[in-house]
C-alpha cells in the first residue's frame, strides 16, 4: 500500500549529476513512489551559485546552505553530488547526525575517508550507498555488495575512467590530439571538476580502493593504490602497440595474492591485445571483470560517466534507501573482516614492453639480455631495427615481478651503450 507522507530528499550540488538526477526525480516522480511504496519529494537543492540559470530547477528549492539544509531534521535523504573532500564530508556526517540516510557520486571521498563515514552511518542506523561513484551506471558496487556476498572474489580488472578511455580511443581512431580530446570530454561532462584527477589517475585510483575494499572485504584508501596516469603516454607507445596487435588502455587492477593473505591495487596504462573484450571498449565506456571463485569470470560493461548515466545509479540508490526507510531497515554496511594487507607494486607479477634506444654495435643485445637474465626477468620477444650507429630495441618480457623489473631499468641505465629508457609499458590480459 502506498504511504501518503513523502519522503524528502535534499539534493547538495546541482552540476552535471545533479540537474539529471532533479530531473529524472520530477518527470519520473509517479513510477519512483510506486516503486518505493511513497512519494518522494526534493525538499531542498544546495547550489554554489544560485544565479545560475537551472531549467527545471523549482527556484523556491535553492539554496546556497546546504549545511542549514542537511541540519533540518526532516530530511530523509540526502543526496551529495558536489564532489571532492569538504564540505562534502562534513555535510555527509552532519546529514547521518540529523537522522538521513545519504546517496553519494564522491569516490574522491569514499577512497579517502569511507571507513569513518561507514562508521558515522551506523553510528546513525543510517545507509550509505554510492553505486554512482564508480564506472557511473554499471550496476558493480552493490553486485560486489550483495550478488557476491557469498562468492570469494580474487580479482577485478577494468577500464574505470570514462573521461581517459575516451582520449585514448579518440586518439587512436581518429588521430585527435590529446588536448582536443580531453576538451570534448569535458565539454560532454564526462571529465572532473579539475580533469587532472582523470588524466593522472586518481580517479581510477578511488574507484580501485573502493572496488578493493568490497571486493576483498577489506579497507583499502586510495593511498594504497598504486598510480600511473595517462600523461606519460605517448604517440610512439601507442604505435608500439598497434604493432604488437595491442591497444593501450588505463587500466584499474585489485587482486587478492596467490596465499590469499594479501592483496594489491594498481592504475597504470597496459597494453592489451586487440582481441581482448577492453580492447574494444570506445569513447567513454567502462568495463569491469570480475573474477571469483565459484561464479567465474563476470563482465561489466556500460556507460561510465556522463549526467543521465550517472543520474541512473543515484536514483537506483535512492530508490534502495527509501525503500529501507520504510521497512525501519538499513542495508550492507561496511565489510571489512579479513583485515588483509596491501602490498607494495614490486609484490605484483605481469608483463612488460620496454623500448630502448640503444648504440648499434656488436654485442650490445647480448649485454642487454644478460642485464635480463641477471636480474630474473625472463625475455619473451625482442625486435631490433636501427640505422646510422643507433638501434632501437623493444623487449616483451614474460611475467616477472615489478621490483625485479625497475632493477632490470635502473641496470640497463647504467649501460653505455643504453642511450636511454624511450618507454616501459605494462602487457595485461594475455
Ligand atoms: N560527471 C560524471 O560523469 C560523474 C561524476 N561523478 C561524481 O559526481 C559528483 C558531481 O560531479 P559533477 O556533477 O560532474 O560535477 P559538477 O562540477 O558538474 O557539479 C558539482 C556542483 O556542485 C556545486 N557545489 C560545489 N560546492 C558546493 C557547495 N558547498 N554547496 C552547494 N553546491 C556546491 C558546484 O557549483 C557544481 O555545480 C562528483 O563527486 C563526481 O566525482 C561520479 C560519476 C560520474
Ligand atoms: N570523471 C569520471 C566520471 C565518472 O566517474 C570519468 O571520466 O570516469
Ligand atoms: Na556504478
């Protein structure tokens, strides 16, 4: 039967997520109370500048105290699409203290801190669901949560960032520039608020301690994740790949070790073979595998960024939270029991593409592969080309630890007749 009394929400932050998800919530409003079993109303929307003009946006609904809003009292849900650590993790506390339940896009924020706001949410009898905080619409946090729950899972591996898979694959099939590229992104609203959180991969970082941390039933912050962005990535890798029959893609990559005792996190670029499903993942599209045990090999696969796709997740969150509301229940909390370990990058095991430049003469391959060879690193292919006393020497490498691969460079530096290290590239899914 449906309840008469509304549910109120209160949105804080009405940019790109936020005017989709004001305007899903009011053209959709008669199907989200049959679903919910209760109208739901958006009692307040906080924005920075309220000149703005918000098409849709009831006037009489803005704001600009969203910590006076959050404080009502009457507020069920508190919806927080404003992005970054503060206010957003104040108000996020302060709404659990008054008695709301909270929907978040903010990985930035979950990675950093998602410990102390579980805590704060149960301290509450409160929910905090955030689906929209990584790979946008793709159903993935609450699968982890809930779907998985009984499964073990040993690794999640995907394309987490919209906004740099989308320059990449612009660069790659139509030639853009990467300045160009990264302007359309943003023009689309698929980039952040300062798009070097995409580029240098904190984003995905987020999105990979969050992944982590559910996945593995442990806590991991983005400080734990390893990092490489996109900046680094040049023509010449790129090219280097299409040689090699790869695509190069940024990569987000949890795995629990072999022991099960410990786990890792990484974002970095990797080469993967054009065969591979990411390889033809295009413009701003996440997917995600994830591997468990009993279940197998699972893919995910969707929009990951953008106003309506990402709208999509908050308002399945919103819908899940008021429907708690009403059953007097919370959903999953934080799970966190096995306490596992983060190790280093050097603990990580996979493939590696190193180009060299390097003096043409004789017995430098062989020099080049004892260096290899010394420091355990095994070599799968190597290809010389070169004219006028230079060559240039790219190297496959077969699976061989990180560290024993960065004492592998840091040797092969040392070498006179190694001119320089052009690039070194992860090869994953193989
Ligand atoms: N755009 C996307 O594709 C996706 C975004 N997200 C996340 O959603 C959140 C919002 O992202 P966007 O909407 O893209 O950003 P945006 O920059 O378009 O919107 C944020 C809005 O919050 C407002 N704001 C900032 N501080 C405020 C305050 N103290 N009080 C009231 N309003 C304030 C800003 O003026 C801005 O209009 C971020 O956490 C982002 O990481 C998550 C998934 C995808
Ligand atoms: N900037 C992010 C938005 C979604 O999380 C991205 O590009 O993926
Ligand atoms: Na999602």
């Amino acid at each position: 039967m449906m309840r008469t009394r509304p549910l109120k929400v209160a949105l804080l932050g009405c940019g790109v997520v936020g005017s989709e998800v004001t305007r899903i919530m009011t053209t959709h409003a008669d199907d989200l109370a049959a679903r919910i079993g209760a109208p739901v109303e958006l009692a307040g929307i906080a924005v920075r500048r309220p000149d703005r003009v918000r098409e849709g946006v009831p006037a009489e609904l803005v704001t600009t105290d969203a910590t006076a809003l959050v404080k009502r009292g009457d507020i069920d849900v508190v919806i927080e699409v404003i992005g970054g650590i503060e206010p957003a993790r104040t108000l996020i506390t302060t709404a659990f203290e008054h008695g709301a339940s909270v929907v978040s896009a903010n990985k930035a924020l979950v990675a950093a801190d998602g410990a102390a706001l579980h805590a704060a949410a149960e301290a509450n009898d409160a929910d905090l669901y955030y689906e929209a905080a990584v790979a946008g619409a793709i159903p993935l946090v609450r699968p982890l949560r809930e779907s998985l729950a009984g499964d073990t899972v040993n690794r999640v591996l995907g394309i987490v960032n919209g906004t740099t898979n989308f320059i990449l694959d612009k660069m790659d099939s139509t030639g853009a520039g990467y300045s160009e590229a990264l302007d359309e992104a943003t023009a689309l609203g698929y980039a952040e608020a300062d798009p070097t959180a995409d580029v240098e991969g904190f984003d995905a970082a987020a999105k990979a301690a969050i992944l982590a941390g559910i996945a593995f039933h442990t806590r991991v912050t983005i400080d734990d994740v390893h990092r490489e962005g996109l900046t680094e990535v040049t023509a010449a890798d790129i090219a280097s790949a299409k040689r090699m029959g790869c695509t190069v893609k940024l990569l987000a990559i949890c795995e629990r070790a072999a022991d099960g005792a410990s786990v890792t996190a990484r974002v970095h670029p990797a080469m993967i073979p054009l065969t591979h499903p990411l390889a033809s993942v295009r413009e701003a599209y996440n997917a995600v595998f994830v591997e468990a045990e009993a279940a197998g090999q699972l893919m995910f696969y969707g929009p990951g960024a953008g106003g309506a796709p990402t709208a999509s997740a908050v308002l399945g969150d919103l819908v899940a939270v008021c429907r708690n509301k009403l059953a007097g229940a919370t959903g999953p909390g934080e799970s966190a029991y096995t306490r596992l370990p983060v190790s280093p990058m050097g603990a990580v095991v996979t493939r590696y593409h190193i180009s060299l430049d390097v003096a043409d003469k004789p017995g430098v391959l062989a020099q080049v592969a004892t260096i290899f060879a010394e420091h355990g690193v095994s070599i799968d292919t190597v290809r010389q080309s070169g004219k006028d006393g230079e060559a240039s020497l790219v190297i496959v490498t077969h699976r061989a630890a990180d560290a024993a691969l960065s004492s592998t460079v840091g040797a092969l530096r040392e070498l006179d007749t190694v001119r320089g290290v052009a690039s070194i590239m992860r090869v994953e899914g193989e």
